[in-house]
C-alpha cells in the first residue's frame, strides 16, 4: 500500500484516522544516537490536533511511546517501533458517508481500487496517518542534528495572503506559523472567515534546510530534487512541489536562473540560489529550498453532489471537526518528510567514496 519510506532509514507507517492506535517503525537509525520520548514528542506537539481556533477541535494528546530501539536514553541499531493511542475518535459523524463519497477525497478511488475501504474519517487515507511521519521524522532531524543540519519550515502564503517579511523567531509565535507577523494576523482572520462560512481555504508552505554539505543526492532516477518531490508529494492535500524559483524559472532568461560560482575561504558558493541548493540531483552546499501548494480542506461543512455505492445521484453534506486549513499543521509534516529525505541520503552518502 505504499507505507514505507527510504532506502537506509527507512519508515512504515501504519493505522487509521478512527482505528485504536497510529505507529510508525523506523529501520536503520544508527545506534548511539541520543532519545527520548520527549524529543520526539516536540515535534508531535506541533502537529496535533485541537491546538487552536484555526485547527480542528477534535483532542488528540497524540503522546508517543517508544516500544522498541531505543535502550537506557540511546538508540541500539534495533528497529525502532513508536506508537500511539486514539482517544477522541467520533465515528457516528461519519455514518452517512457510508455508502457516498465525498467530494475531494479518496472514498472513490479507495473504493473502486480495493473494493472496500474504511469510511470513519478516511479510514487509512486521513491525515492522522502523518503521526508516524512526524514522530519518525524528529529521529531523522535529531541524527541530522550530528551534522549540523537543520530542517525547518513556514507557511509563505494562505489563500490569496502572502508574507512580506521574514523572521524566523516568529513561526511559532503565532496561530498560522508565518514568519510574517502583520500577515499572520490577515491569515487568521481569513481561515476564521472561511471557517465562519463553513468552507476552507489552502496555501504554499516553504521547507528550507541549512547547512547541508555539498554531494548529497543520488543522481539520475533518485536525484535530491527528485526525492523531495516524491516525500512533499506524499504528503495528504499537497498538489504541487517547486524547487528553488521554481514555476518562476519559465519567466527567466538562462542567464539570470544560473548561479554563478565565486570562492569563499576555499569553499566554492554560488552568488545567487536560485537552484534551490541543487545541482544535478546533488546538494550544492547552499540552503535547500522547496516549496509545495496545499490545497482546500476538503471536508466542508456544505451541501455537494456526489454518488452513491449504487451508482444514484445524491447530495452529502459531510459533518465533522476538520481542519478550516490544513497549512499550519501540515507545517512539521513538510519538515518531518524533508528530514527524512537528507537523514536517508547523509547515511548513503557515506558510501559514495572510498
């Protein structure tokens, strides 16, 4: 089913938005590696559900129990198996779905590939899946943490709202995690307009990575560029990835998008990045820039045409405590799957030479 992710570190993810218990097993984290379920429950603490007024309401403390890998605060080599528990699962909200599909989301295509699915809050293909991304990905920023590298991520853009100012200090000051202050507020107010109207509205995240040395990558199928666009890609409601200028590059001329090369005490740099930190599926050495497009939540709270299991025209109205943007909580996820796409290549790496 496409749980798994990576080639050295690997991750399974497994289990449903309503089933009783989420969890994830990590392969190949290197032993020696200090943890805790405290690091890893930062980072999950972000990502939960029921956190503010923007968020949907349902509660999930989300908390992490680490069953195996992980001996006297070091990880062993073991694969590592976490876990946790639903506990404010509302079934009965989803019963009239039953037998219709809702518009936007996987009930069709789950349907017709399997011949049966899940319908309690999307069952496998809900977001709450992305617990064991996250929970795995504190792993992969905490081995990054040995290099130096560092993973973060912001909010750029919600609905037609976009950042005029950076300060990074701020993404976790305020309720939409844009690093833009004045704009954060406008953001708020739009998602409560939306979720006053019992719509949604979507946006574009932006996830950098510092200090990432130069020669990470494997080039031709599994190129750097490559690989985050499948991670971003994965994520649930990301409908587009760019790399650097990205979507912007078809508006340049070759000379202004190439990045010319100077040297900086005997390191080669580029004057400019607007390859976003890659080169021929292989890091530069400058900062990683991606951006990915999050689209409208797709449950609202609105009358909508859809079909049943027997083919008839009828009319769903999906109820429910869902998120009026999915953009601020899909923040650590974005940061979690980059995490894991460098924490997987940092470990190839190492065998790229002699």
């Amino acid at each position: 089913m496409g749980s798994s992710f990576g080639n050295i570190f690997r991750i399974n993810t497994w289990g449903e938005s309503h089933g009783p218990a989420l969890g994830v097993v990590i392969d190949g984290c290197p032993a020696g590696l200090p943890m805790s379920e405290e690091i890893i429950q930062h980072d999950l603490d972000r990502r939960r559900v029921g956190q503010s007024k923007v968020t949907s309401p349902r509660q999930e403390r989300d908390r992490v129990t680490i069953l195996s890998g992980v001996f006297e605060g070091f990880t062993t080599g073991a694969p590592i198996s976490l876990i946790t528990y639903n506990a404010d699962a509302d079934s009965s909200k989803y019963d009239i779905i039953r037998d219709r599909f809702r518009p936007g989301h996987a009930d069709y295509t789950y349907h017709v590939k399997y011949g049966r699915r899940d319908h309690r809050g999307g069952g496998r293909s809900s977001a709450r899946e992305t617990w064991g991304r996250v929970a795995s990905g504190a792993i992969a920023r905490a081995l990054l943490a040995t290099v130096d590298v560092d993973v973060y991520a912001f909010v750029r853009q919600l609905n037609s709202i976009k950042m005029e100012t950076f300060d990074r200090a701020e993404i976790d000051r305020n309720l939409v995690r844009c690093p833009d202050p004045v704009a954060a507020q406008a953001m708020v107010e739009a998602v409560m307009a939306a979720k006053e109207d019992n719509d949604s509205i979507g946006g574009i995240i932006e996830i950098r990575a510092d200090n990432v040395p130069p020669g990470w990558g494997e080039p031709t199928m599994d190129k750097l560029d490559a690989l985050i666009g499948h991670a971003m890609l994965s994520i649930p409601a990301v409908k587009g990835v760019e790399i650097g200028m990205g979507f912007e590059a078809a508006t340049m001329h070759g000379k202004d998008h190439n990045d010319g090369f100077y040297m900086d005490n005997g390191r080669v740099r580029t004057i400019s990045n607007n390859a976003g930190g890659m080169l021929g599926g292989i890091s530069s050495g400058e900062q990683i820039v991606a951006r990915i497009v999050v689209k409208p939540t797709s449950s609202v709270s609105q009358e909508q045409q859809t079909v049943d299991l027997e083919g008839n025209d009828r009319t769903i109205l999906v109820e429910g405590r869902h998120d009026p943007s999915i953009c601020p909580r899909a923040v650590p996820v974005a940061e979690a799957m980059m995490a894991l796409v460098l924490a997987d290549l940092y470990l190839l790496n190492r065998a790229a030479q002699i």
